[in-house]
C-alpha cells in the first residue's frame, strides 16, 4: 500500500540523517573534548577541515524527514510535537547554536570570544543528537499515544536516556571513522592515530550501552525489544554488528576508505532494524502506519514530489560527497598542520 512505501521512505531518509548528520554531530563531540588552546589545535584543526565543504548540506535529509512526517503521516507529526515539544525544541535550539557556534568561531580574532563560540559549537553537537535520541526512546516506550499531553516522563525515562547517550556514541564511533579517513587523506599520521583510538573506544562504549539498553528495554520498551531481539530484526542488528566489527580492523588496517562504509552501514542497520521491530506501528503500540496516514492523493503526489527531488537532488549530493571524500574541495596540506602546531593560526598568515 501506497502508506508503507511512504513508511519506507521514511526511514531511509531517518538512516541518512543518522549516518551523513551523526559524522558532523561526532566530529563536534571531538571538538568538546579535544582538550586545551595547544593540545586541541591540531584535531580542531582538521575536524574544521572536515566538516566545511559539506556539514550544511546534512541538514537536508532533517527537513526530508520533517516535510514527510507532516505531509505523509499528519497525525504522527501532531502526537510527536505535541507530547515531545520540549526536548525537540532543546534540539533544535541546539542544532540552531551550534551552525552559528561554527560561523562564528573562525572570524571571532579575539582568544577569549573563539573560546566562547567554540564551546557552543560543540557543546551543542552534545545536546542535539542526545535529545533527538530521548524523544524516539520515549516513542518506543509506549508513553506517548495520540492525544497524549506533554510531560517530563514521556521523554526523561531509562529507555531514553540510554537511546539519547546511544545516540551520542554512535555519531562520536562515526565522526572518529571519517576524521581518521581525513588524517590519512592528508597523510598525518599521529592524527590518524589520535582519531583510530576514539573511534575503537566508541565502539567499546556502544557496546556496554546496547547491553544495558537491552535489560532497561526488556521491562519499559517490550515491544520494541521484542523486536530487536528476534526475526529480522534480530539479523539486521547481528549484521550490523559484523559491520561495526569490520570497521575496528578496517581501521587496524588504515583501510579508512572501506571503513567509512562499513561504518555508515552498521549505523544505518540499526535505525532501519528499530524501524522494522515497531511494525506495523509507528508509535508502538498505540499509532499503527495506516492510522497515522494521510489521504491517499496526498501520499500519491508525496511520492511523486520525493522521485523527483531524488532525481534532482541525489546526483549532486552524490557528487559532493565523492568530490569531499576525494579531497578536491578544500585541500589541507601538512604544512597546515605543522603551522597549526607551532602555535600560528593558518588563518591570520
């Protein structure tokens, strides 16, 4: 039926914002806790590298995501915003402070002010995916339901909790991935190893947090839990471990260019594996795809509309990635970073 196609597309579009968003979202966790003026400079550095030529353009698959929330699936969209109005709005505040936390730290001349915007900046790659991740744990519960009123319980609970710092993890395990492409793209090594190290260490911390979502969800999110834990749910996340398996020795291996991929795939295995444990239901187990839909025409010329942004918009994303990955937009020479470790800003030469 034309509603699970639309369903479908859906989630595909959520496992492109987790995977092409988490890589910027991580590289801002990289920022936070990079350390001090001197011992930080140089992964600041390379993350700001990184991230220019194409971290606006993620923000494409986020609005993809809300146009078909709220023209596909109205009242999914209206039970979402209006039981989960505050840590969305905590979201997007974030999301908000941290594109101008990034503008601003590199005209700002002043130390102190560079200081000031940068911690926006990263703090706010902190609190954005954690938020994101709470309001979908909440969903999962089972709290929330059409007509449900706002309240702290339906998005401060275990289960998202461990989804928001589950969420965190995952875009920390992938920005550390493509900051360890980019280091050997650029042929720095100790940067390469700086970032290889963080990403094998959000590996390990994803681990322990899936093994103590299990238990939390097991009493407070049973459905969904049931659904991962079996069927095809159950493969799809065994897949997605082997994935992330493949990724640990990829990088042993500086293979960073097939570590990306296995990296992107183990990420996005998870969204879609979460997706398929609450079918038939969008909101388990009170909004099934069917309820949550909108007219038939409206979907019908949805799915039209998104063909043709495919179409249009696909191969220059396609393009943009490719020619980012390649190095051809923004080259970084050593010599860069050499500058950047003596303690001159590249940018005042």
């Amino acid at each position: 039926m034309i509603e699970d196609v639309v369903a479908w597309v859906l989630l595909a579009a959520v496992a492109a914002y987790a995977c092409a968003g988490g890589a910027d979202y991580g590289a801002g966790f990289w920022d936070l806790v990079a350390g001090g003026p001197d011992r930080g400079k140089r992964p600041r550095w390379l993350i700001d590298h990184a991230m220019e030529p194409v971290w606006e353009t993620n923000n494409v698959w986020l609005i993809f995501v809300l146009v078909i929330m709220w023209t596909g699936f109205p009242v999914l969209f209206q039970t979402v915003f209006t039981a989960m109005w505050l840590p969305l709005a905590l979201a997007a505040v974030g999301l908000v402070l941290r594109g101008a936390g990034y503008a601003l730290r590199k005209p700002t001349r002043r130390l102190a002010r560079r200081r000031v915007v940068g911690a926006v900046f990263a703090v706010s790659s902190l609190l954005t995916p954690f938020f994101l991740g709470a309001a979908v744990g909440g969903l999962a519960t089972g709290r929330v339901a059409p007509g449900t009123t706002a309240s702290a319980d339906a998005w401060a609970n275990g289960t998202s909790v461990i989804a928001g710092l589950l969420t965190i993890a995952a875009t920390a395990f992938l920005g550390a991935v493509f900051l360890t492409a980019d280091a050997r793209r650029f042929d720095v090594a100790d940067l390469v190893g700086y970032f290889r190290l963080r990403a094998w260490c959000s590996l390990g911390v994803i681990a322990v947090l899936a093994v103590i979502g299990l238990a939390v969800t097991h009493d407070d999110a049973r459905y969904v839990h049931d659904g991962l834990t079996s069927g095809i749910g159950l493969a799809l996340v065994l897949v997605a471990v082997v994935s992330a398996l493949a990724t640990a020795g990829l990088l042993y291996r500086t293979a960073t260019g097939w570590a990306r991929i296995t990296a992107v795939g183990s990420v996005a295995l998870v969204v879609v594996a979460w997706g398929l444990a609450q079918r038939p239901y969008l909101i388990p187990t009170s909004l099934t795809v069917s309820e949550a839909a909108g007219a038939s025409t409206t979907l019908r010329w949805l799915m039209l509309v998104t063909v043709i942004a495919v179409v249009l918009v696909g191969p220059p994303l396609v393009l943009l990635y490719r020619l980012d990955t390649r190095g051809a937009l923004q080259p970084l020479t050593d010599a860069d970073l050499r500058q950047t470790a003596s303690g001159r800003d590249p940018e005042n030469l």
